[in-house]
C-alpha cells in the first residue's frame, strides 16, 4: 500500500519550531530508552490494494456458512427489504441524533412521527413516543406509567410467562424503589388468569402480560381488561409487533399500554442488539409518556411541519421525581423500523404474519409426525412453539449445528423448572420447505 504522509518536511519543522525543539524524538524524550522500538516491526512490506482485495477475498472463500436459523426467543431472522438498509446508510439520517435545536431537523422529525403513526395503527392505541432502546425496558417504563397514573398505587403484577429477561429487568428496575413485583403463575403454559383475577386489589397499578408469550404461545385475554379496569388497574400487553398484522392487537383487547420490541420488523438479531422498544397507550396517558413525542403542525407560511412536543426540559434534572428517566430515543434503528413498514403496507405485513404463522405450524406437524418429540403444551402459537426432545438440548443442539442448523433455544437454561428436552423453535418467512424439511430428518439422527 502507498503510504499516507499527511505533514511536508515544511510543515513539520514549522511544529517544531512552534514546540521550541529541533527533532521528533525530542518529544518522546520521557519515554524510558528500554522501551522505545529500535527496529522495523516484523510484519511483510505493504502490498497493493488489488492485492489486498484479493487475500481477503480468498480468506473469505474458506469460512464456514452459517447455519439455517431457527432460533427465536425475542430475537428473529426475517427477511428485510434492501430499501431498509438503503435509507439507513444516508447520512442525512446516521448522523442525526437529538439536536438541541430540534425543529431545524425536519426530516428526522417526519420519521419519528411516521414511526409513531404506524405504531399506534399496529397496536390500536392512540398515542405513541419516539420509541425506547428495547423491549424490555419498555415493559418497566409501562410499568411505571401505570404507578404514575393510578392513585395510591404501589404494586405490578405480571405473568410468569413474560420473556425472562423481560422479568429480570423489571426486578432490576425497582430493586430499590417501594414498589412491589408479584409474579402471577402459568397453567400449562398460559397465564393462570384465574389467579391473575383473584390478586387484583387495591394498591396494584398495572397488570403486564405478554402475547405471544415467552413460550411462543398466544394468551386467550377475553374479558380480562374489564376485571382489571374495575379494580382501577392498567393492563399492559407485550406484544411481537409482527403478530400484529395478523393477531388481535392490545388496543382490541382492552390494553391501555402496549408495548414490545420492534426487533422482528426490519432489524437483523446483530448480536443481541440494537434493538427498539416500543409504547402506545391511550391518549388519557399521553402526558405521562416517557421520552420523546414528535408531533404534527404548520409553520408561519402554513406548510406541513414537525417538531417535539410534551417535552419539558426541566424533565430531564428531576431525577428521582421524573415521570421518567429515558430522555432519548432509538431513532436510527426506529427509522429502520419505519421504512420497512412503509414498504411492506398494510397487506404485506398480514401476508408476512401470515407466512410465520403457516410455516411454523408446518414444521410443528412435522416433528410430531415423524420424530420422538412430543409438543410441551396443547396451546395456539403464532411463529415458535416449544417440544421435549426425548434427550437434553444441550446435547443435541451440537449435533444439530454439526448437520447445519441453530435448531432453537434450550428452555432449561432460561427455566430450570422445564425439562431438559424443552426446546424453543421459531420459524420465520425466510425459511424454506427444503430446509424444514432437512430440519426434521437431522433432528431424527441428533436425538438418536
């Protein structure tokens, strides 16, 4: 490679001068003798670009291709639009964060007021924010909008069947604060919502439920926001927003919080993350939203305009009296989210819930019909669902790499109260017949 020498010897004499020294070295005269390099480092001569290109290129051709994919468990492979990636990499776009002078930056403004239209289409609610930074999260910041809106109210409950991390972050949260957490059981993995009634009482602010649940199945809350709203309480639902193209929404069910991570719509699994969280709530709500709201107005001249809203700044330095301590927002990965709703529309986005819904059922049938593995409940789900090996996960899952697949998430682990052969499977609209197919007969051989 060309070396890039950005200083003429001008230039640096004229930097030495100004240091009233007459070497380089001089400047690292502090540094101990012993520990300056005397020699070339012992790596090759550059070499050329074309060259370059040409070893990576060939480094590239022997890495192993990864796996067929049927993990799930709050983070999905979909398919995703080239459009997505394509808004993302405008710069007008990634290096947008949160100005001070907000309203200068109309573009970033219009999308996070696009994204919260959309959210409140999926969700049936009213109003939502700029978004969170993820699912779980979200799941606290509702919960401590209900403490903030119902009177004399000092307790949450939530199901059992919440996401694990989603219950870890929520004990996390109020570790510290005189606020109570109880845990409502499952029956045959489904809320027990016969309990759930039974520990409604004055005091509980909000009831968290999750739909389709940690197990991927779907949770029958017929009636269930009545009860709750007699009692005084909120009723919060977390929901994969994907199921909502094709699933009842919260704002349906009753739900005056919905909230859940729009991971599944338009954002690759990464490493975990980034991620983004969303809230909608109706509208009686709205000023006891966290974060941000963008909102829809004209300016002098009468144009179509946006700017934030709601958003005091001495919010910001209350501290323990906040309504909230988020204060920003996920908005390049919120945009992300956007474009890939605007490009599906309203019928893409059933046709894709419909596709997981389809394509999981067709494996699930599968499985029962041709392997050892027996379903772990007789429940609805939507794009993942649970079995029994009749070994541990842990020791097929490594067959069922070697044979290529990520087979699914091993249950026992995130609950040592399942079986060791629980095992979580999801399936998306990326997956294909064959490798389904292919599934099944490498599960036969990994569970021999």
């Amino acid at each position: 490679m060309i070396a890039y020498l950005p200083h003429t010897e001008e230039d640096i004499k004229t930097m030495l001068e100004a240091a009233g020294i007459t070497d380089i070295e001089q400047l690292f005269a502090d540094v101990p003798r012993d520990l300056v390099l005397r020699k070339p480092l012992g790596i090759p001569e550059g070499v050329s670009e074309f060259e370059v290109y040409r070893r990576m290129k060939a480094l590239a051709a022997g890495n192993r291709v990864e796996p067929v994919s049927f993990l799930g468990c709050g983070s999905y492979q979909h398919i995703i639009p080239a459009a997505v990636g394509h808004a993302l990499s405008r710069s007008e776009f990634y290096t947008s964060y949160t100005p001070y002078q907000a309203e200068m930056s109309q573009g970033i403004l219009q999308a996070i007021f696009e994204f919260q239209t959309m959210i409140c289409e999926l969700t049936g609610l009213e109003v939502s924010n700029a978004s969170l930074y993820d699912g779980h999260t979200a799941v606290s910041e509702a919960a401590v909008l209900a403490l903030n809106s119902v009177r004399r109210s000092d307790t949450i409950l939530y199901s059992s069947t919440l996401h694990p991390f989603t219950r870890q972050v929520l004990k996390t949260h109020f570790a510290n604060l005189p606020v109570k957490l109880e845990e409502v059981p499952a029956d045959r993995g489904t809320t027990d919502l016969e309990e759930l009634v039974e520990r409604l009482r004055p005091g509980v602010a909000g009831v968290v439920l999750q739909s389709p649940n940690t197990l991927g199945y779907i949770e029958d809350l017929s009636g269930l926001a009545d009860k709750v709203h007699e009692n005084g309480s909120l009723l919060i639902i977390s929901a994969n927003p994907l199921s909502l193209g094709l699933l009842k929404p919260p704002g349906e069910w009753g739900a005056d919080i919905a909230v859940g991570d729009t991971q599944p719509l338009g954002l690759p699994s990464y490493f975990g993350g980034p991620s983004v969280g969303y809230i909608a709530a109706t509208e009686k709500l709205l000023r006891k939203m966290p974060g941000r709201i963008a909102g829809q107005s004209l300016d002098q001249e009468g144009a179509r305009a946006f700017l934030l809203t709601l958003q005091a700044r001495e919010q910001h330095i209350k501290r323990e009296r906040a309504t909230s301590n988020i204060c920003s927002n996920q908005a390049l990965a919120a945009l992300a989210t956007t474009v890939y709703l605007a490009s599906l529309g309203r019928r893409g986005i059933r046709e894709v819930a419909e596709q997981n819904l389809h394509k999981a059922h067709y494996l699930h049938g599968r499985l029962l019909e041709q392997t050892p593995v027996e379903a772990l409940y007789d429940q609805q789900f939507f794009n993942e669902f649970p079995v029994v090996l009749p070994r541990p996960a842990a020791e097929v899952l490594p067959r069922m790499e070697e044979a290529g697949f990520y087979a699914g998430v091993e249950l026992h682990r995130l609950d040592p109260t399942l079986p060791e052969g629980a095992l979580l499977i999801a399936v998306t609209e990326r997956r294909t017949r064959e490798e389904m197919d292919a599934y099944v007969e490498a599960m036969k051989g990994a569970i021999q």
